[in-house]
C-alpha cells in the first residue's frame, strides 16, 4: 500500500461516516409528525406536541447545515494539504518535537473552534432562545469560550507533552506508560471532577435542610447508601433543562441536583430520580464502564505504538516529516470505524443498565414517581417521542421513553 492509496481511504472513511449518520437522521426526520403513542398521550398536549414538533424540525435542519460546513471544511483541509501546511508553520518556531505538536493541535483546534463558534451562538441565541431554554447571557457564553480554551491548552497541552516525552523515551512501550497516566487521570477525575472542573463554571452549593433532603436521605439509608454530600448546581444560569447526576466513588460520591430539576419536578419525583442513579451505583454500572472504557483505550494505544511510527501514515497527510502527531490524526481516523463498532456495543450496554436502573428505582421506591418524572422531563426538554429504531439503535445511550415506562410498567 502506498500513501496515495492511504490518503483515499482516510477520505472514504470520513465520507462513510458522514454519509451514514446523515442517512440515519434522514430516517429519523421523517418520524417526526408520527402520532404520540397512547401510553405517552399525557405528555404532551396539543399545543405543546406542535411546539416539540417545530423544535425538532429547527434542530434537525440547524444539524444539516452544520454537518456539511464541518466535513465540506474537513475534505477541503485534506485536499489542499492543510496538515502540511500547518505542520510546516509549527516547524518553522522550533525543531522540538513537544513545542512542534503543541503548536499544531493548538491552531488546529482553535482554528476549527472559531470557525464553529458561529454555530453553538447561533444555537444558543437564536434556536434555544425562540423555544424558551435559554438563559446564557453572552457574558457567560463568551467567559464559557474562554474557559475552555484555557483548560484545554492546560490540560490538553500537558497530557499531549508527558504522551511524547514517553514516545521519545520508549517508542515500543510508550503505550503502556500513556495506558497508566490515562487510568491514573481518570480515576482522578471520577473523583475530584465535581469538586476541581465544576466550579470553574457553575456554582454548587449544600442542598438545604427541608422535605426533599429528609426524604433522600431517609431514601438513602433504606437502601444501605451512605451518603453525605447532596448539591445544587445552578443550571439554570444557562438553561431551563434539567438535570441530575451522580459523581465519584467511595467516600468521594455525591449527588448533584440541577436546581431547574427541583423546580420542575415534585419531591417524591426528584427521589425516584436520585434512585434510578443509586440503581446505577449498587448494580456496579459506573465502575463496568470504567473499566471497560480503560480496556478499550489500552487495546487502542497498543495498536497507535504499532503504527504511528510509520511513514506512510505522515505521507498521507501530504506530511515529508514524519511526525507522532500527524501519525496520531491519522491514524485516529484510520481507528473510527473500530471505534464506531465498540461505540455502538457499548450504547446497547447503556441501554440495558438504564432498564437495570429503572427496575432498582422501582423495587426500593416507586415506579410510578419515576414514570411521572421522565414524562415531565421529556415535555420540559421537547423531547423527540416518536425516534427512529435505528437511530435509536446508533445513538441512544438510553432507551426510548415508551420502552421505559412500558418497562416500569410491566
């Protein structure tokens, strides 16, 4: 196989993937008017089923238009040699191999992130906006942006460095180091996320003293969940959609309330939420996927050290120089279609540990709690009722509503 060959197969790949899922939104757009089914005919009235179906619709075409500016400015950065120009631009600093990579990812990224900036306004202050879930203000927006930015050139940068001084210290066995720091790195953040990334953009605060927190925990110690850290996050600083997860493990765990889901749901609903997430600790979900998430990212970097000091890999980016980082972009797109396969796989486990979640939820509290809430939140969010089998299949990491509560329900 020579590089031209290479450089055509990376080409298919990208346009495979994009012709794909555009089939499958296609599927799932022509779905969009079908009549709610009877077990979800309380969600929605009719005013409100016309709302959700114009909201879908906006959302379906605003994701057309992104979808073809994002791989008609991909193929163009192939074809015109983009990599290499750039590559040349970061070379013409500095010869080192660290100082090199950082400069080409960090103009890659900030390249491609004002070019789609306009998007995600746009989203924000005119789609989310018309429908009444906005509350971003572009100070918060733009502060976002920035925000970002900076971890990502902080975090980003400094894992991206130690990942090449391990390549140039072991080319061989430079995986099995990168495979350790990863482990380490996310376990860490399982942990301390909540406590060191959230703050920087919302502000959490101790869940009062009242109904609802007497009721978790009086919920928390029937089922043996020791439980001492309850937070409310102030979601709707941004958006009128509500949320709640849970975080960490150990003595590390917590829960955390976005206050829009206070607002929008009644206590013994907010409790069958919290015991849906509880469901997902006791039934081990959190550390399964962890773990299998980890083994998916040592297979992968055992096969990147097999590959990524190839020529041939750099030569199909228009690249003379050799390079790990260019390597690495092509050899990530080379992976997707595995990546897209274990992806699937994986979002047909979610599926079923979110029926585990709901069965646990409904054992030790109150099926019909969790019923009431999931409708309430799908009608607060507008959500698409009537999606496609396979779109849901691809994509959903979560079963459709009508599955759940016909699973509740049975």
């Amino acid at each position: 196989m020579n590089s031209t060959i290479l450089f055509y197969i990376i080409i298919s790949i990208l346009l495979f993937d994009f012709l794909f899922d555009s089939y499958l939104t296609f599927l799932n757009n022509k779905h969009f008017d079908d009549k709610i089914p009877k077990k979800l005919a309380d969600v929605y009235d009719e005013e409100a089923y016309k709302k959700s179906q114009a909201y879908k619709k906006e959302n379906a075409k605003f994701s057309t238009i992104t979808s073809l500016f994002s791989i008609s400015v991909t193929l163009l950065f192939f074809f015109l040699e983009g990599f290499k120009l750039l590559d040349d631009f970061a070379r013409s600093f500095t010869n080192n191999p660290i100082l090199v990579a950082l400069i080409f990812f960090g103009i890659m990224m900030f390249g491609f992130d004002i070019l789609s900036t306009p998007f995600s306004y746009y989203k924000t202050f005119v789609i989310e906006e018309e429908f009444g879930f906005n509350k971003t203000t572009k100070i918060i927006f733009w502060t976002d942006k920035l925000k970002g930015w900076l971890m990502s050139i902080v975090l980003g940068g400094g894992i991206l460095s130690i990942v090449i001084l391990f390549y140039q210290y072991n080319a061989d066995y430079f995986w099995i180091y990168t495979w350790i720091l990863i482990v380490v790195f996310s376990v860490f953040m399982n942990l301390f996320y909540a406590k060191l990334i959230v703050p920087i953009f919302n502000k959490q605060t101790p869940l009062e003293d009242g109904e609802l927190k007497t009721a978790i925990e009086n919920y928390a110690q029937k089922v043996g969940f020791k439980l001492q850290n309850i937070f409310v996050i102030d979601g709707s600083k941004r958006s009128t959609k509500a949320n709640a997860y849970f975080s960490g493990f150990g003595s590390q765990k917590r829960i955390t309330l976005y206050d829009t889901l206070i607002n929008d749901l009644e206590t013994d609903e907010i409790v069958a939420v919290l015991a849906h997430e509880v469901g997902h600790y006791k039934r081990k979900h959190i550390i399964f996927n962890m773990t299998i998430s980890l083994i998916l990212t040592g297979f992968m970097l055992y096969l990147v050290s097999i590959f990524i000091s190839s020529p041939l890999l750099s030569n199909a980016m228009s690249v003379t120089i050799p390079s790990f980082h260019i390597g690495l972009i092509a050899f990530g797109i080379l992976y997707s279609p595995i990546s897209e396969i274990t992806g699937l796989l994986m979002n047909i486990v979610s599926r079923k540990f979110e029926y585990q979640a709901d069965n646990y939820a409904k054992d030790t509290f109150d099926g019909k709690f969790l019923v009431s809430s999931l409708k309430k939140l799908s009608k607060n969010s507008l959500s698409n009722l009537t999606p496609h089998p396979a779109y849901v299949f691809v994509h959903y990491s979560h079963p459709r509503l009508l599955q759940r509560i016909e699973n509740l329900e049975s």
